[in-house]
C-alpha cells in the first residue's frame, strides 16, 4: 500500500501527472499495481518464455540426436545452448516463481497488496525489459549473429572481446543486469510485505509454508543478486571499456570470475527449487487431507538451506584448481546441504502418511517433486565427493542432475501451482483429465530425457559440444534423450491446449462460479471469493492458528471427531465490499523500465540512445515522486476506509510482535 | 477409471520402470566402445575415483528405492478411490472421516535429520582420505613432467625430461600424449588463452587449464593402449572438437619414442616432391608450425637463431609463453610443432585419423608402415581447415584457410609432412 493519504486533499498539480483510471481493458494491465495482477503478467510472460527456451531446447536435441550432427553449426550451437540456459534460469523459473510470489504472499499473510504497489509493478516490467533484450539477441544484427555465447556461467576470459567478438555477451551482461534491478526490488518489496503486512495475529509461525519458503528466497535474491551484479558490471566495463578485471594478461586471475558468479549462482540453486518446495508443502496436506507434518522442521530446514547454500558455492569449482584443502572444506559442506532437503522429502511422505489422498493434477505434480527431486539430490550428493567429480564435472551427469532439480524440482512444482491456483485466480479449474495426461506425458518424457544423461555423462560426453564421434558410443541415449525431449513437447503443448479448452469451455457455461475453496484447502487465500477481488479481503481477517481458515471450517465434536464447524459460504469472503480504498495505478513504472531498455540497448550499440535512455528514465522517476499520491476520482474511493486494513501507526501497535514466535496450534 | 483399467495402469507403468532399469543396468555393465567412459578406468587414479564413488552409488541407489517404493507404496494404500475432481460446491468430500490429524513427531525429525548427517559424515571421512591421497604422486625412476598447454583448440605437451619445468623442454609435441606404462606422470597444466580442462577420462579425473596459472596433476595407466579425452571447460567455438589422445607404451617402447623425438627433422633431398613441399612448407605453414631442424625462429617473426624452437615457448615478446600470450603473440608459435607429425595417429586436435586401418595399433614408430596414410582428409584439411572445423582463423584462433595452393602444392606438402617421421 502506498503511504495513507487524506482523500479530501485533491492532488491536480499537472495534468499529466494524474494517475491512469479505470480497471478494464488492456491499457489497465499496463499501468496496474495490483499485485494479483502483476503475478498473473509474471506467469503469462514466464509461460511465454518457457516455450521460447523449449524450443531452443528442442534444437540442442536435433543437433545431438545422432553423431556427426549437422543441423546447426557450432558457433550456433554454443549460442542456443547459452541462451536455453539463461533463459530458462533468469526468464523462465525465477519470474514462474514471482508469479507465485506476488499473487500469494500478500493473500497468505492476509494483506490488502504488497507493501509498494508502484515498485512491484516496476519489477514486473523492469524484468520484462531484461528479458525482452536477452532474447532479441537472437535476431539482432541477423539470426544467432549476437547471441550470447559463453554458456549461461560466462567463464572468464573466454567472455572476453577477444575470445567471443560478437555482441552476444554484451546482451548476457546488460540484460542480467536488468532482471537483476527487478530481482532486487521485488525481494525487498516482498521481504517488507511479509515481515510488516501480515494480518492481526499472524505470527511468523502462524505463515504457511509457502509464505516462508518464498520469503526465504527473497532474501537469498537480495543478497545473491548484488553479487551477480558486481560480476556483470566489471564484465561490463571490460567489454565496452577496455578494463582489465578479466584481463589475464593484465594481471588478472580469471578465477575471480567464477567466484563471484558461483557465489551467486549457487544461492540461486535455491532460489529457483524453493519455491517449488513451498508449493509441493501446500499442495500435499491439502491432499491428502492432513496438516503439512513436522511445520517447524520444514521451515526450519528451509532456514537451514538459506544459510548453507552461502557456503557451498566452490563445489562448481572442483576441478578448477583452488587447492586441496578449499576443495575438502567445500566438498564436506556439500554433502551436508543434503540433510535439511532430505527432512523436507521425509516430511512430505510423512505428510500423506495414513492420509486420504487424492491424486488430482496438482497432486499428481507435487508427488512427481518428490519423486524426482529425490534423484537429483541424491546425484547431488555424489558430485560432493570431490575426487568423483573431477570425472562428472562438466559432463552430462551433471546435465542429468540439475535437470532432475530444476524440471523435475522447480518446474513441476510450478507447474503443479498452476493448476492448483487456476482457480483462484481465474475463478475455473483446468480440465483435470487433460491436466493428468499432461502430466505423465510430461513425467515419462522428462524421464527419458534426462535419465539416460546419467549414464551419457558417466560413459564420457562432456557438456557444451556440438557434436559427438559416431566412434565414442554415445548415439543410443542420445537419440532416447532426443526422442524424451519431443514428449515433453507434446506435454507442454497438452498443458496449453487444457488453458484454452478449460477457459473456453468455462465461458461458453456462462462462467460459473467454482467458489472461494475448490480443492477445500487450507491457507487464506482460498477464504475469499474466486477469482480473488481486487481488494482480496472484504475486511480484516484475524489469525489465531497455523491453517487459520481450516481451522474455521472444521473443528471436533464431543468424540474427538473432525467435523465441519461451518460452511464455507459463511466463512469466506464474498467481495462485495467496494468501499476498500485501493492504491491507484501509475504510468511511471512501466515508463521507467522503458528508460532502463532503452539505456540498455544503448551501452550495446550507441551511447547516445543511453543518453535518451536516461532521459526517459530520470523523468519517469521526477513522475513518479511528483504524482499524486492518490486519484480522488478512482472507483472504491468514498473518502471512507471501513474495512481497510490497519493504517501504519495502528499496525505496530497490534497484539503481537511481528517476530513473536508461536506453536503451531493443533485441533482440539 | 475401472478397476481393470487401473490394473493395467499399474501393470504397464512397473513393466516400463522395470524395463528401463533393465536397459540402464545393461547400458552401464556392458561398457564396452565408450573410449571415453569413466566406468572402466584403467589408470591407478581412475580406479582408486572408481572405488570411492562406486559404494556410494550403491548407498545413493538404496536410499532412491526406499523413497521412490515409499511413494509407491502411499500412493497405493492411501489413495482414496472414486473422484479426484471434486466438483461439489464447496470442495467434495464433505461428510467423509478425517484421517488423524498428526503435527508432526520430533523424535522422528530428530531421526531422520541425525541418520542422514552420520551417513554423510562416514561418507566425507572416506572423501577426504581419498582427495589426499590423490594429490601424492608415487616416486618412480622417471623424472619426467610434462607441461601440457592448452589453446584453441588443440593441446601441447613439452616433455621435460628431467623434470624441471624451468628450463627449456627437451621436445614439444601435440595433442597425442605418450606416457611410460605403469608410472605415474606429473602434468603442469597451462593455457594460452582462455580456460580449458584436460581429462582422459579412463585414467584421471580433469583438472582446469586457466591462464596465468599452473596447476599440478598426474596421470597413470596401468595398462599399455591408446585412451581418448576431450577438453571439458568451455573454450569457445571448436571447444567440442578439441580432443585428446593419451597413448600408453611399454618402457622399452616409450624409450624408442622418446629418442625419435628429440632428433630434429631431416631436410628433404633437392628435386623431390618433398624438397617442394618443404618451400611452400616456409612460405605458408612456418610462422606459425615449428619442424625442428627445418624452421627457424626468423620465420615465426622472432629473433636468434636456435633452431629448436624454444624461444617460442619461452621468452617471446617479453611474455612468458607458457602463461598468456595476446592475439597478436598467439599467432607465432601457437600451432602444432609438426616435427615428428607421422607418429601420431591423428590430427586437427584428434578429431580426425591420420592413417586409415591402424586401428588400435601400438607399434608406434611404425605407424607409417602399418596403416594408410588418411590423405584426402589430410589434403582437405590443409586445404580448407576451417570448413573441417570450426574456426575463426581471421582472428588467429584456428587454421586458416589454404584454398589458393594448387593441388599439386598440396600434392607437394603432404609429402613433405610424410617425411616427418
């Protein structure tokens, strides 16, 4: 929310500073700052990008489908594989995950919005300027001529001018530095949300394990980003500039490079699989129709994990030769990471232990999570033995591990958070039984994708190569892998057909109404009607237990047993109140990421375009401070605030503080 | 779903589960034609990696049929039949039991957190152990390091034969490194430009090749043979066509090797096809390919008059050329030394044959007598090497092109090169 303000005030210094009205039509998405929203534009473009990094997956199969492959070359090679990489880690992944991230957190914690509405959507679209200039360096300057080619970790110095002359890598570290500013602002904005938002009586311990999962990760992004950038900029001037950070002739020790970039990049490991684990921790009580077993260990593990993965980082550095006892450190402190997500696996299988579970389409996903992140961590363990590694680093074994993390960690697990939130954000289930088929569609390709990498990496393919000798005995798996990775094709491409035969189906019904709590869950976003209001809660809800709004649907009787306290219809919210006062929408976000674009198009190709670039930027921020706070004029606007949640000085004064620690709070 | 439907569910999804671990367990057993593989080693680090990592794949494999058979078993005994679409009103399971709503047990997350971290700290003794004791090389009678070089895209090895790396290399040769069986070899590993990785992996693990440092590594075979490698760290364009070979021979065989190599090249006699060859040989080839007792410095642009060629790979320009040399350096001396070229069985960085029906063949200084020399990739590659790998020649990275020799040139030259024995 922005600052209260006194509506009696009316805000008209210039005519173009007043704020966008209306909340229909496209021109409303652009200027929005409601945070559902901004998570469903989060999701649409992720999605978007998802089938852009495919099909580039798609091409890495054709070209190594048979020996002596030939259906592109190997400086496009090198280009599509950087590029699949970046894309689905930085525009794929983490936006699928803030997609999550701003539609749920303020509705978990039973927020009105995020704590700055104009910032979130700026991170949005600050992201969105990223990605837009990492792809279109695919086809500027002609088709793969200057897309990034030094693989999505950049080694030093081959990521210098003189190794790698295109501007390929001008794109890696411009664009990322954008995603980066949205990465950046939208942690701190979420951080602020959860820990000052909360509702009256939601105490850290009282969040789901969604919430804190998310949280975690925000933090990891606010202090992995700052490192990734510190990166990128030295690269930056480097490449544009001539300096000398990489420079070994200079005196530079390229090993500088892969420090910074691993301690960033392995937090990021758990940037991307944590809010997977959130999801798959929501998705199975509810299930299975049992609290999530163990909720402290599985907060505290995810904890556990937020620490530790600072201190694993040189496990991608085995073979780099840093010394014999770096390498023993990292090597045991990396086997040790493997405990915190061993008790959350554990936990999940405790969760559906004696349940009654339902294998819908979001079970279904979220048992695939533990399944198959069960895989990858094991081959985890085995690249922590560093004397093993230094023969599976750089192999396909490796390539077969964080798939088996990032697709059948993240992704599923995202994947699973689509259908198992559609409704609630939509207001209709996705068709089940095409949600289903997707599924194993997708699992068995998945599988046969990457499974067969194991053994690839383990008989000797080597990461990165374009091509293999018909001689070197690696053509089976690999056209098994080539053949798995169409399959997921067609899942992916099943999972789209469900969103439009569901919406249309939805539609021509009449666009009936699927209720506050379709899957009959636990966490308070399913306590208001579907799809979420604007101002997502009729009036503030007060927290008294972990599972707050299960706990209101459902208490025991005189026997001990569980039954239904009340309907749902009188406990959820209906949205019918429309007298919230709402913080209206801005032009200047989305203004200032075209600023930001078009600086970053300009250190590319001409500093003058920057200098346009920060003309546009530096007036989009005088717009933004200088704009009225708010629009007298704007609907749900009557000068009245019933129902709005409490204002910042009441806020500190609620019961409670806001690190009060408290038990779970079980039925009785 | 029918229940009979459901059976044949269940029924097809074990018969593929079983059936891929079936072809997985054969693909990994039967390892026979993987010249690259990390299953089978041969050299004494590769083995002591093997045994390591083995009983853990082993424990890694329990732990994944315990967790994937819990699934597997929850799934079957707790599943609720009927709908799982739940279109009711407000969800649809409105009159059914609850099971029990169990919290959580911490006698049990302390278990399972204490068992997992006693495993790991059993498995990280025996890491360290291991990790250490590869870092020891074994004494032996040789004295011999090799300082191996990496560049785009091919590798060096200067042979230093008493083992110090201070001092000028006693000869230079590429991409085919030939060890003694049986000893274990110290490596100094460098680059010349950007980062690679040098692995065979039949004997050893990898170790990184980065510019401005030297890091030590060793290699052993316990058997005689020929095992491939291929440079690991992304190195730019070729990076997937820059491969190795290590060639292991008996000491008796490595000895006759050795002494071949370090006796300098013959001049052709006047008038042959050769003694042509060897013209255009200087005009196109020698600013940058070193034949010992044939180039001289003067043709790579430097000074002096050695004729071994160590000034490149020494002192150039100031720089110390085994650490970095910038573009314009890179060029001199940053090709193969091509001064016994006809006893290595392959060129272009490994990626293609030199002789035809050699096959595996050790009698090493008799390779020219044994196989068929492969003259059309040969020819084609002199001809026009970036077409037969990728490369940016323009940039000094990679061969360029020869595409204005006539074919007798090239006729010319591959005789040339064929005297190099």
């Amino acid at each position: 929310m922005t600052a209260v303000q006194s509506p009696r005030i009316a805000h008209r210094p210039l005519g173009v500073f007043t704020r966008p009205q209306g909340s229909e039509g496209w021109r409303s998405w652009l200027f929005t700052v409601d945070h559902k929203r901004i998570g469903i534009m989060y999701g649409a473009a992720a999605l978007f990008f998802f089938i852009v990094g495919g099909v580039e997956a798609l091409f890495i199969r054709l070209q190594l489908a048979t020996p002596n492959g030939s259906v592109i070359g190997a400086g496009t090679y090198n280009g599509v594989f950087t590029i699949h990489g970046v894309t689905m880690v930085f525009l794929v992944v983490m936006p699928m995950a803030a997609a999550f991230a701003n539609y749920l957190l303020p509705l978990q914690v039973g927020a009105r919005d995020v704590a700055f509405p104009r910032l979130n959507a700026f991170s949005f679209w600050c992201f969105l300027a990223g990605g837009v200039l990492l792809t279109s360096s695919m086809f500027i300057g002609g088709w793969f001529q200057n897309v990034p080619d030094g693989g999505w970790f950049n080694y030093a110095p081959n990521s210098g001018v003189l190794f790698s002359p295109s501007k390929g890598i001008d794109f890696y570290a411009v664009g990322l530095q954008i995603t980066g500013i949205a990465s950046l602002v939208s942690a701190i904005n979420l951080i602020a949300t959860v820990l000052n938002m909360r509702t009256k009586g939601m105490s850290l311990f009282r969040m789901p394990v969604l919430t804190w999962m998310l949280l975690i990760t925000q933090f990891l992004l606010l202090f992995a980003i700052p490192v990734i950038t510190v990166a990128l900029f030295l690269l930056m001037f480097d490449r544009l500039w001539d300096s000398n950070f990489f420079n070994v002739a200079a005196g530079a020790d390229p090993l500088l490079w892969q420090h910074l970039f691993w301690i960033f990049g392995h937090p990021e490991v758990y940037i991307l699989i944590l809010p997977a684990f959130g999801i798959v921790s929501e998705i199975i009580p509810t299930f299975s129709r049992k609290p999530i077993f163990g909720y402290h260990f599985m907060v505290a593990s995810g904890i556990a994990i937020g620490f530790m993965g600072w201190g694993v980082w040189a496990h991608h550095m085995f073979t780099s030769g840093m010394g014999p006892l770096s390498v023993a450190a990292f090597s045991v402190s990396t086997m040790f990471i493997a405990v915190p997500t061993g008790v959350k696996i554990l936990n999940w299988l405790a969760t559906m232990y004696r349940g009654r579970l339902r294998f819908t389409t979001p079970m279904l996903y979220a048992v695939g999570v533990v399944s198959m992140f069960t895989i990858g961590g094991l081959s985890g363990v085995t690249h922590a033995i560093a004397p093993s590694d230094t023969q599976q680093t750089d192999t396909y074994y490796i390539v077969a591990h964080f798939h088996y993390v990032i697709f059948g960690g993240a992704l599923l697990g995202l994947f699973g958070g689509f259908y198992f939130w559609w409704p609630k954000a939509f207001g209709y289930k996705l068709n089940e039984a095409w949600g289903k088929a997707s599924f194993w569609v997708m699992l068995i390709g998945f599988n046969f994708t990457f499974g067969p990498m194991h053994i690839l990496g383990l008989q000797g393919m080597s990461r990165r190569i374009p091509t293999y000798r018909a001689d070197e005995g690696f053509a089976f798996w690999n056209m098994v892998a080539s053949i798995g990775a169409f399959v997921i094709a067609i899942g992916v491409a099943m999972f789209l057909w469900n969103v439009y035969a569901s919406t249309r189906k939805w539609r021509r019904a009449g666009r009936p109404d699927v209720g506050p709590d379709p899957w009959d869950a636990r966490g308070l976003e399913w306590m208001t009607a579907s799809p979420t209001p604007e101002h997502n809660f009729d009036s503030d809800i007060e927290v008294q237990k972990l599972d707050e709004f299960w706990h209101r649907k459902y208490g025991r009787d005189e026997t001990g047993r569980v039954v239904r306290a009340a309907p749902t219809s009188q406990i959820a919210h209906d949205g019918s109140n429309t007298s919230v006062h709402l913080p209206s929408p801005s032009y200047w976000p989305i203004v200032l990421s075209a600023g930001i674009l078009l600086v970053g198009y300009g250190l590319i190709f001409n500093l003058w375009l920057a200098a346009a670039g920060v003309a546009l930027l530096v007036g989009a921020i005088y717009g933004w401070s200088l704009e009225p706070p708010d629009d007298p004029d704007a609907a749900g606007h009557h000068g009245d605030h019933a129902g709005e949640l409490p204002a910042a000085d009441e806020a500190e004064g609620r019961a409670g503080s806001p690190l009060e620690l408290e038990e779970a709070q079980s039925v009785d | 779903m029918s229940s009979r439907v459901k059976k044949l569910a269940w029924l097809s999804s074990l018969l593929v589960v079983s059936g891929s671990a079936a072809l997985i367990a054969v693909a990994i057993v039967v390892d026979k034609n993987h010249p690259l593989s990390t299953l089978s080693p041969v050299g004494r680090q590769g083995r002591e990696i093997a045994e390591l990592i083995n009983p853990i794949f082993i424990v890694a494999g329990v732990v994944f049929f315990l967790v994937q058979g819990a699934v597997l078993a929850l799934w079957l005994r707790y599943r609720v039949s009927g709908s799982d679409t739940g279109d009711g009103e407000y969800g649809y399971y409105e009159d059914e039991e609850f099971p029990e709503q169990v919290h959580g047990n911490n006698r049990l997350e302390i278990a399972w957190t204490l068992v997992p971290t006693a495993l790991l700290a059993v498995i990280s003794v025996f890491t360290l152990i291991a990790l250490f004791a590869l870092d020891d090389v074994e004494a032996s009678d040789e004295d011999l390091v090799v300082t191996v070089v990496g560049q785009q895209w091919w590798w060096e090895y200067q042979y230093h034969l008493d083992g110090d790396t201070t001092t000028p290399p006693d000869f230079v040769t590429a991409n085919e490194l030939v060890i003694p069986v049986g000893v274990d070899i110290p490596l100094d590993i460098k680059s010349r430009d950007v980062i690679h990785s040098f692995w065979i992996p039949k004997l050893n693990g990898k170790k990184d090749a980065v510019p401005g440092r030297s890091h030590d590594w060793v290699i052993q075979s316990e058997q005689t043979g020929r095992f491939r490698g291929q440079c690991t760290e992304f190195c730019g364009l070729s990076h997937g066509y820059m491969k190795m070979v290590a060639v292991v021979l008996t000491a008796e065989e490595f000895a006759e090797w050795r002494d071949n190599q370090m006796t300098p090249a013959e001049m052709p006699q006047g008038g042959t096809a050769a003694a042509s060859g060897r013209e255009i040989f200087a005009q196109q080839c020698a600013s940058c390919h070193v034949v010992n007792g044939i180039t001289s410095p003067a043709d790579r642009g430097g000074e002096g008059t050695e004729p071994d060629g160590w000034d490149v790979y020494g002192e150039f320009n100031g720089a110390d050329a085994g650490v970095y040399l910038d573009i314009d350096t890179l060029v001199a001396g940053a090709a193969p030394n091509l001064t016994h070229l006809m006893t290595r069985s392959t060129f272009a960085g490994s990626i293609f044959d030199l002789y035809l029906g050699a096959g595996e063949h050790l009698g090493y200084l008799d390779l020219p007598a044994s196989g068929t020399l492969n003259r059309g990739e040969l020819e084609a590659w002199i001809y026009n090497a970036p077409e037969r790998k990728p490369a940016d020649a323009d940039n000094f990275r990679g061969m360029p092109s020869r595409t204005g020799l006539s074919p007798k040139d090239i006729d010319d030259l591959v005789a040339f090169l064929s005297t190099l024995d």
